[in-house]
C-alpha cells in the first residue's frame, strides 16, 4: 500500500468562503494536497474570528486583498499554485487583478493553473451575479419540486444536495478532471466552472428524466405522466410508495423502510407481519399482501397499516425484528448513534476506498483536526514564497495583515 496520499505535491489556494468552497478543497486536502486557504485579517480588536470545521488538513493566512501589498502576496502565491479555488460572486478576482486571464492568458504568469470558479446560478442566466442559497439553487433547479414533504409543499434534506454534492463535490471533480487532463495535455491549466443549479440539476439526471415522461424511461419507479402535470408524492421513491418510506415508532425513533424489489418486500412483509400482536391484524380485518405490491390504489390503505403496525413497538424492537434479513428495514439513527457504529471519529472520514494508497490519516490532536483559526499559518506560508522579515513589516505597515496575526513574528 502506498504511503503518499495520491495527491501529494498539489498546491491549492482557497479563498476562504462558504460551505462548498471549503468542502471542495477539503475532499483534495484528505487526498493530500497542500490546501492553503486566504482569510480575511482582522482589522478590529472586536471583530469575531470564524472557525471552519471544513478546515483539516489545511493551513490560513489572513491578508486583506484590497490593500496592493496584500493583493501581491496573494497573486504570488497563485502563481505557485497548481489549483485556485474562487468561491465569489463573478467578478470578484477579476476587479482585483486576480482573473483567470492574469494566470492562464497569453502572457499568463502561471500557464498551469487549474482555476476553478463555483458560484450558485449559471453564469450566463438571468440569476448569474444575485444573492442565493443552497435552496434557491435546489428551487431553480427544478429538483426541489420533485422532493417529498407535505402534501401542500416540498421539503429540503439541509443544504446537502446543492452546496456539497452538487457544489463542493461537483467542483472536486472538476478539478480532478482538469489535473488528469493537464497531465496529457503538455501540463496547460484551464478554467473549471461550476455552478450549484447546474451541479445540482447534474446530480439529480435520473429523476429529472423520469419527471419529463413515462416513455423516457420505462419503469416502476414513475408513474405515467405529462410534462405539466405534477406528480409529488405519488410515485417510488418519493414518499409516494408504502414500501419506500420513514415509519415513526412508539418512542418517537424512526425506522426507514426501502424494499422496492419484490423478493425483499416479501421478506419485509413476513416478518412484519409476524412481529405485529395477533388482535392488531384481527382489528383491520385486513393486511397488505405481497402480490399488490404495485398497485398504487392500494397504496394509501398499506401505508397507513403500516404507520399504525410500526406505533405498536419502539425503534429498538423493530430494529431487532428485522436485524440480519434482506428486509431492507433499518433504524434511523442520530449522528451520535452512526458516529457509534462506525467506529470512527465524529467527522466522517474520506471515502471512497483506495486498494492501493490512502488520504491523510485525521491528527491525534481533534480540536485541529477541525478547526483553522485563520492567519494561523501566515507566518510559514510567508517564508516559503520567499517574504522575509521586512516585507513582513512592510506589510504590518500597510495594514494588509490586520492588527493581530496568529503565528506571525514581525
């Protein structure tokens, strides 16, 4: 097994910014690269200093882009860097002298950059320079209106699908492909664009084809339709099905239930149906059966037989029930209870698996493992871009290190 993670000798610069920025230079620094993220300094002796758990394996400086001096130090370290990560409006970089065509145009000072620019809404659109967050991207997308939630409106799972998956994720890859493409192609950089709608509406390919018509994709899965007919709620694998679903318990826990195929709901059914008292089935006078699976009238009646079978018993006895079967039933856990099953540190670790090399194992010390108090770093980062002790000072002077720089020795 190799021992160098595989990126190793990546330099990254990452202007510090929100989630999906920081997520996707965190993906390449568990990989190894050299992640180094541009804080803004403080400038008051009230001003509050964030601390970013997306922030391991990295290192900050704080310098202020606005004053000249500053705008130098950060415009050197670029030019040593193989990846930028821009997480700002459009514009931003380019006002400050820091566009892609500084780097990667004709007389570009460092040919091989990979700049990597993420922003909410599609460059060229209407929304391309407004304000918005994960779920205005996740509304224009087109995907939020495919989600489950009540029966009067669609619901979010967080700011998972649009900021980190189709954001941050999204960018990495962007970025991977760029690097492997560099490698073949004479060692040229290139501009990467990423865009959380158009990451988000990449992502959700399968469902979004299936929303269009039956016919694209024949299958169980959707219902017949038309484009302008919504059908929320009444398909799969969108809380439409009884046999796809969250189920509460009687202590309040839940169980989800993901049997689609019929070998597995059969399996699901039994032993369900065993674990239930006897006078329960006597009540109803009813029960669902195996073969009427997929027939949708039957729906609503399964589904609320199956809400007032899973109120007779906790989360624990249920859990128990269905334990070491292809029931496809499982206990829904808290964060606490997965970070217990995983046997791991509370953050989770990098993933996918490598047969042959490894990320950057997590440090000993937890506390920074996860946090990064900006400018902790400056004082190294100067020193390898060659700013001795009076450029420093000329710095300080300047005010483009802030008053108060963490680890820096003037």
């Amino acid at each position: 097994m190799s021992t160098r993670p595989p990126l190793h000798g990546i330099k990254v610069v990452e202007f510090g910014g929100l989630a999906p920025g920081p997520f996707a230079g965190l993906v390449l620094a568990d990989w190894g690269a050299d992640v180094i993220r541009i804080d803004r300094p403080i400038s008051h002796p009230n001003d509050k200093v964030t601390e970013d758990v997306l922030a391991r394996h990295k290192r900050s400086i704080a310098v202020d882009t606005k004053i000249p001096s500053g705008r130098a130090v950060v415009k050197r370290l670029v030019e040593r860097a193989d990846v930028l990560i821009d997480p700002f409006r459009p514009g931003v970089l380019e006002r400050l002298g820091l566009g892609p065509e500084v780097f990667l145009g004709e007389k570009g000072t460092n040919k091989k950059l990979i700049y990597a620019r993420l922003i909410g809404f599609p460059r060229t659109g209407q929304y391309s320079n407004l304000a918005g967050h994960d779920l205005n991207y996740l509304a224009l997308s087109g995907v939020l209106s495919l989600l489950p939630g009540s029966p009067s409106r669609p619901t979010f799972p967080l700011n998972i699908l649009a900021d980190f998956a189709g954001g941050g994720l999204m960018c990495a890859l962007g970025i991977m492909i760029a690097l492997f493409e560099r490698s073949n192609n004479g060692g040229l950089g290139q501009v990467v664009d990423n865009d959380m709608v158009s990451g988000t509406r990449y992502l959700s390919t399968f469902p979004l084809l299936g929303s269009f018509a039956h016919s694209l994709i024949p299958s169980p899965l959707f219902a017949d339709r038309d484009a302008t007919t919504s059908t929320r709620m009444q398909n799969t694998l969108d809380d439409g099905a009884p046999f796809y679903a969250v189920y509460t318990c009687a202590d309040g826990k839940w169980m989800s239930v993901a049997c689609i195929e019929p070998k597995f709901y059969k399996i699901f059914l039994e032993k369900f149906l065993d674990a239930l008292p006897s006078e329960f089935v006597q009540q109803k006078g009813w029960c669902p059966k195996v073969e009427e699976q997929f027939v949708r009238t039957k729906w609503p009646a399964m589904k609320q037989f199956f809400e007032e079978g899973f109120k007779s018993f906790d989360r624990h006895y249920w859990a128990e029930v269905f334990n070491g079967s292809d029931s496809c039933a499982f206990p829904v856990l808290s964060p606490r209870e997965a970070y217990l099953l995983a046997s791991t540190d509370a953050a989770p670790k990098a993933h996918p698996n490598l047969s042959r090399t490894t990320p950057v194992p997590l440090s000993t010390n937890s506390s920074h493992t996860y946090l990064l108090r900006p400018g902790e770093h400056t004082d190294e980062i100067l020193e390898e871009i060659g700013i001795g002790k009076e450029e420093k000072k000329n710095l300080a002077k300047d005010g483009a290190l802030g008053i108060v720089q963490l680890g820096t020795k003037l």
